[in-house]
C-alpha cells in the first residue's frame, strides 16, 4: 500500500482545528481587521498601511510590511500579522471598527453523471453544451494540473472577461481548462500544486474533461468526467495539511469575483456564532452581489442534528447521499449464509474457502499492538469500526497474523459503507449485518467465514439515501432557513488523485464526504448558467431546489444510513435532478436589498450588516422581514399558537400560457391554507403572488413536522418543503413542553431569575408569573416588568433551542 494511504481520512470531519500564532517568537498573530471606508475614491493599499503602527510598517525581515491580504469586493478591510499590543495601538485610530484572530476552517467520478441523468449527446448535457466558457473557481488545496482530467481537448479560450493569473512555475503551466491558479495561504510562495489530493478531487468533479479507462485498482472502471466536463478551472489554494484559514478564504473570493468566475466551490466550513463572524459567509455575500454562485459544503458532522456549517442563506447548501455503484466484498458464512459489505481493495487470489473466525470483547477494538499472533494468526478477525484512520484496524490485523478481516459499522453510520483500499483482504459491513455475524459466531464453537471479492456492481436502486455522515440541521444561525438546501453524491467517489495508489499506475481515487458533493452541484449549476444566463444565484438555486427527487431509483421515498424515512432536516429539498432543474417551471427569485432586510430583521446591527453586506446599511431607514418572509424556495417555520402568514412571489420561467393549481401534504396538527389556490400566467417572466398561512390545530407528537406545497401544471411540478418546529399546544393556557437550556439577562431586564435546564418540563405566563413545573414542585419567579415582554422572551429564547 502507498505510504501515503496511511495518513489520509476517507472523509474529512469538518472539525473545528485550534489556532496556533503564526510566529510565536515575536507574538504575532494573524487578524482579519475592519476598518469603514472614506467616502472619496482612495488608495486601498495606502489607506489600509494607514492603519498599522509604526513599528509594523517597517518590520525587521525581508517584508516592508506585515499586510497579507487587502479585501475590496467582500469586506473593508485586510489580514495582517500583528501582536495584541499592536492592536491595541490600531484600536485608537479613526476608522477602526475591529480585530479579528484568524480562525482555521477545515475541508469537509466515473458513474455519478449517469446516475444524475447526464449523458453524452443527449439531454442536459448536449443542451448546455457541458458547459463550456462557465468558469468554476475552486477553494481548495491546490490542483495536479497535469492530470489527465485537466487536458483542454475541444476546450474553448477562456471567456474575454477572464482576467485571473496562473502561478505555476517552471515548465508546468496552466491550459485553456486550467485557467487560473493562486496561492493564498499568508506568508507562502509556493505553487499552486496540491500536495493533499482533496482540491485534485474536488476539481475533476466539478468540471474534470472526460477520461477514459478511469478506475482505481482495476475497480469502477468507466469513463470519467466531472458535471461540467467542458467548463473552465480556475484554484484558488486556501488550504494545507494543517487547515484552511478564513483570512485566506475571504482574500480567495474577493480574487475570484476580480478574476471574473461564474461559480465558486467551496468544500469547507467550521461552526460560527453569527453571519458577521463567518468569512465563507461574508465573502459569500459580495459574490452574490456581483452574481457569481456560490455551493458549499453542509459539513459531515451527521446524522446529529444541527451539525451543519455553511447556513447562509444567499448560498447553496449541499448535503451527501449515495449512488447506485458499490465494490462488493461478500462475507460467507460457515451456516450458508452471506452479506454484502464493499471494499476498494479487491483481492483477487484470496482462496474462496472458509476460515476460523476470531471476536470477542479482548479483539473488537483492533488496536495496533493489542492482537496476539496466537489469537488471530491464520484466522479471520472482526472488528468493531470507530470510524477513524482508513487502515488502522487493517494494519493490526495484519501485523498479527491475521488473513482478513471483517469491519463492521457502528450503530452511527448504519448502512453506510465506506469503499477503503485497505491493505490486506477485508470488507466492511453495515451494523446491522454485522450483528447478525456476531449472533453467528456466539452460537457455533466451529464458525468458520469466507470473503468473496465480487468487484463492481452496478444498479443498487435503493439509492440516493442519505450518508451518515452528511450534517442535518436544523439551522443555528438562521432557524427560520431550512438547511441544507439539496443533497448530492458524496459517498465514494471515484474522482482524479494526485498520486499513483500502490505500484499502479493510477491516477483516480475514491473519496467520501460533503466536500464530494458540494462540486457535483457546482458542475449542475454551471450547467443551468449556459442555458440561463441571466437567472440570478437565487433563480438558479431555486430551479434546483424545486425540482429535487423525493424518491430512490425503486420509487420509493429517501431513506437514511438506518433505513429509515430521510427527514427535510436530513435532505432539505431533495436530491438533485439536473434534467428537471434546467426546465423549473417556476423561480422564487430573491433581491440583494432582500438578504439586508433580512439581516436586520435577524437583529444584526448596522455595522454588522454593513461588514456583511460591504455597504452603508441603517436599519431604521428600511423595511426589515423576518427570515421566513425571505422569498425562499423552502419554509422553515417556528409556530406558537399565532397563525403565521407569508407571502412568496413565483416567476413563470417555462411556458407563456399556462395554470398552476397547488397541492398541499397537510402536516399533523397544523393546517396549512394556500390563497389563491390558481395561478394564471399568460407570458414568460410574468410574477404571481400567493399567500401561505400556519395554524396549529391540537396536541402531537415529534418536536418537528412537515409537509410540503407544490403549483402543478401540464408540464411542471414545483415543490416547496415545509419544516415546522413546534412551540407551543393548543390547549388555551400556552403552555408547551419542551427540552429547553436557556438564560435570560437579569440585569437589563430587572427581575430576579436563575440558568434553567430542564427536561420535560412546561412553562407558561400567568399573572406576571413564570410559571415552570418539571415534575416535582413548581417553581414560580415574579417578573417585574410587562406579561408582553416576559412572554416574548421565552419566545425568542425557547425558539433558539434545537
């Protein structure tokens, strides 16, 4: 095996990495400085030198200065490395406005074109013409680009408006694929090579030319191409082994909106308290500004729920499912009983008889160093999966004598399968088989099993179902934006590699994560740009989401890695069809003005919006809406016992005379109302107005619901989700049952109070009264202050708990 296989996550946890100085000797540490802008034209460079103390200006190495990134398009400020003493200096000038540490984010095929429905000479493909003269700019690790998925074979010149640079040295350049390769890591003047694989990997997914004979150990063996085969490249390298540091990702998207891409792919994310303290998000919003689509990744922190990163709502938030290949690797069992588990490795000399097999509570765990040869030499070992490094229980196994081994999921991951080149004959097992071995095994003194290597199988029809790991929500930052929007293949994806696996010449490897299927939807979106050229980033992610599956390959509805029904917290609108998207039917487009009038109604300040949204803002001056009066293609909804009423605005996009009535999946224990139920449009581009109220009707069960409504005509189905988090019953005393962890400030708010963490616990206002019982005494706290606001504020506090 590789060496380098030892080191690599089948998947990267989007974890959140600690932050080191980038010169601890001196103290200095990178921050991300915000500064308001003159009204007058100025000199950015000068105005922003302006800023550091004198000592900085004139540092004792080879740099006249300590800035390392100045930001034009996505904020009013630069990066600089600084020490806290030097801040405190800048705190004093006018114009300061903050000073931010810089904070490290993490990264979160041949048969996934056929299995979305793209095809060569035919449907969406032939009819965006794959998407050439779209740019695709990519956040990432860097690119291979001599990779055969980057050749410019019947690539068109980059479009005329392309004014990026390419940083590559020595002979190796880029092409008319490759157009555009930059460095952005602080400090660093290295290429723009990738010496991780993941930026290879995403690259070739979104817009990797067609390859032939693409597999990896002989496995997956087809054709291999990205969504937008004929789309342009361009890097932008913002991460290395260590992490991707948000100073560099906000420099990377104010670059690429200079540069002039259409699309950027971002398969990285970290958790954040607010839009103003999230780069991605702010860097996002001028991207959008200036009509440049942005995806990103959900994270793959699943299947808890409100794990997701990336919940702005001007991006597109992709979750990861499953496709219909897999690389079997049959257990057999010594009672005549098998199961099928995958593995990337194929061993194709493995004897096709029976071996003594070893578990037990001493051998689940596998650990290097702690099996005995005497225990497992010359026998089949089962262990028990923790779901880290690819080949740590494979390694243990080997080094111990073992002939194979059986890995078996945790409860966690269920029936998703991870495809891994491990480095001696073993498969992996869903949980739910493995148990079923292990029953096996404690009933029989002589239990003997087998592997049969099978190699690829295609048409596994219970797919797309949801992976495990893909991050649900619902969303923290926004809880009234269902998140994430769509969900895509990102469970072992076969994609280009900078190395070659083994002693084979193969330049392809098999990838799971979010971050594969963030650039499968950045591919689908360069797409729908040829054959739409002027929709919006919002039209666009509309048509996506609208016309998104609800249903496998068999027809039956989405389940998830436990076989069960996927809710919208799991696969938000659906999975995506590139076919029905470039043919939506109807668009729910939204404003730029709209994502700042949301903004303040999320109570974000001036300056904070004006951080985000890179302009002068004054909430008082305009017309503020609460996040579900976004003109958003979903509904995520926090409903009491008031109705709710909201009004959407559609767009007719399909064809000039046509009528949509709506269908409505009632939800248990709301009633969802639609007025007008009829939506006429006698031209294209033609807008219609509908209103959609929620009214809670009696006691239920779950703490979310949800339904959905669809305008359906001749032609078009256009399906809008619906998540409602349920607050309070409808039994006239208002009072609701909850898990609640909340706290309210004693000091601006005057009455006495304590920190609460109950569990089945109510809660209700009653003569000035708090009243909160958990089952033994109830406990009253005088408020001194209005019923009103007392209620409003275990509203707003209630409504913040997931």
């Amino acid at each position: 095996m590789h060496p380098l296989l030892a080191s690599i996550f089948i998947f990267t946890s989007t974890l959140w990495l600690s932050f080191h100085p980038n010169n601890a000797e001196n103290d200095l540490q990178t921050y991300i400085i915000h500064v308001s802008l003159p009204e007058d034209n100025i000199n950015f460079e000068s105005y922003y030198r302006s800023f550091l103390p004198r000592v900085a200006l004139h540092s004792e190495d080879d740099q006249p200065s300590r800035i390392i990134h100045s930001y034009r398009h996505v904020a009013s400020g630069f990066s600089a490395r600084l020490s806290s003493d030097e801040v405190k200096e800048m705190e004093k000038k006018n114009g300061f406005i903050s000073a931010t540490p810089q904070k490290m984010l993490a990264l979160h095929t041949t048969h996934t074109p056929d299995f979305l429905g793209l095809q060569q000479h035919f449907g969406v493909w032939e009819e965006s013409n794959y998407g050439r003269g779209v740019i695709i700019g990519v956040l990432d690790t860097g690119i291979t680009p001599s990779h055969p998925s980057f050749h410019d074979n019947n690539m068109p010149p980059p479009p005329a408006k392309w004014k990026g640079k390419c940083e590559f040295s020595g002979t190796i350049t880029c092409n008319i694929k490759l157009i555009g390769a930059r460095n952005f890591l602080g400090g660093s003047t290295d290429p723009t090579f990738d010496q991780e694989g993941h930026g290879t990997h995403t690259s070739s997914t979104a817009a990797g030319n067609f390859v032939d004979e693409a597999n990896v150990f002989g496995n997956a063996n087809g054709r291999s191409a990205g969504m937008a085969p004929l789309a342009h490249i361009a890097m932008y390298k913002v991460c290395a082994l260590h992490g991707c540091p948000n100073d560099a990702i906000l420099a990377a998207i104010d670059a690429a909106i200079d540069d002039g891409v259409d699309i950027i792919s971002i398969s990285i994310g970290g958790p954040y308290k607010s839009f103003y303290d999230d780069y991605t998000a702010v860097g996002s919003f001028a991207a959008m500004q200036n009509g440049v689509s942005v995806i990103t990744s959900a994270g793959n922190n699943g299947p808890g729920r409100a794990m997701l990163f990336n919940e702005a709502p001007w991006t597109l938030t992709v979750g990861a499912s499953t496709h219909d290949r897999k690389i079997i690797a049959t257990t057999v069992l010594g009672n005549g009983e098998s199961y099928d588990g995958q593995s990337l490795f194929q061993s194709k000399n493995f004897p096709r008889t029976l071996f003594p097999v070893v578990y037990s509570e001493e051998t689940a765990q596998c650990e290097p160093g702690a099996l005995k040869a005497a225990q497992v030499e010359g026998k089949i070992v089962i262990c028990d999966s923790n779901n880290t490094l690819i080949n740590y229980h494979g390694q243990a196994v080997k080094d111990a004598g073992g002939v194979a081994m059986i890995l078996v999921n945790t409860k966690v991951f269920g029936d998703t399968i991870l495809e891994i080149a491990h480095v001696l004959p073993a498969t992996i097992l869903s949980f739910a088989d493995g148990e079923k071995i292990k029953a096996y095994i404690k009933s029989s003194v002589t239990a003997r099993v087998g592997i049969d290597f099978k190699g690829t199988k295609m048409g596994f029809n219970d797919a797309p179902s949801i992976a495990a790991f893909s991050s649900r929500g619902p969303n923290k930052l926004s809880p009234g934006i269902l998140k994430p929007d769509i969900i895509g293949p990102g469970l072992n994806i076969l994609a280009a590699w900078p190395f070659s696996l083994e002693d084979i010449n193969s330049t392809f490897n098999i990838m799971s994560g979010t971050s594969m299927s963030c650039p499968h939807l950045s591919g689908i979106v360069a797409l729908l740009k040829i054959e739409h050229p002027d929709w919006s980033p919002a039209a666009i992610k509309s048509a996506i989401m609208t016309t998104a599956d609800q249903s496998n390959h068999e027809g039956q509805p989405i389940l998830d890695e436990r076989k069960f029904l996927a809710d919208v917290l799991a696969i938000g609108s659906g999975h995506v069809n590139p076919s029905k998207a470039s043919n939506p039917g109807l668009i729910y487009d939204i404003n730029p003005m709209n994502y700042t009038q949301y903004l303040c109604g999320l109570g974000y300040t001036n300056m904070e919006i004006g951080f985000i949204a890179h302009q002068i803002v004054n909430c008082s001056l305009i017309s503020s809406i609460s996040e579900a009066e976004l003109n958003y293609p979903s509904y995520s909804i926090i409903l009491g016992a008031e109705i709710q009423k909201y009004t959407r605005i559609v767009t007719n996009v399909g064809d000039g005379n046509t009528t949509y009535f709506v269908s409505i999946t009632q939800i248990p224990g709301v009633h969802t109302l639609v007025e007008p139920t009829k939506l006429v449009f006698t031209e294209v581009n033609q807008q219609a107005r509908y209103m959609i109220s929620f009214t809670q009707t009696g006691e239920i069960s779950g703490h979310f619901v949800e339904g959905s409504i669809s305008w359906i005509s001749d032609n078009h189905v256009v399906r809008s989700p619906i998540s409602i988090k349920l607050l309070l019953s409808n039994n006239g005393n208002n009072n609701f049952s909850t898990e609640l962890s909340w706290k309210v400030n004693v000091v601006s708010l005057k009455f006495l109070f304590i920190n609460v963490s109950v569990r089945r616990s109510s809660m209700y206002m009653k003569n000035n009264t708090i009243n909160l019982a958990s089952g033994r005494r109830p406990l009253q706290i005088s408020c001194q202050t209005s019923q009103t606001m007392a209620v409003g504020l275990l509203r707003k506090h209630s409504a913040a708990v997931s």
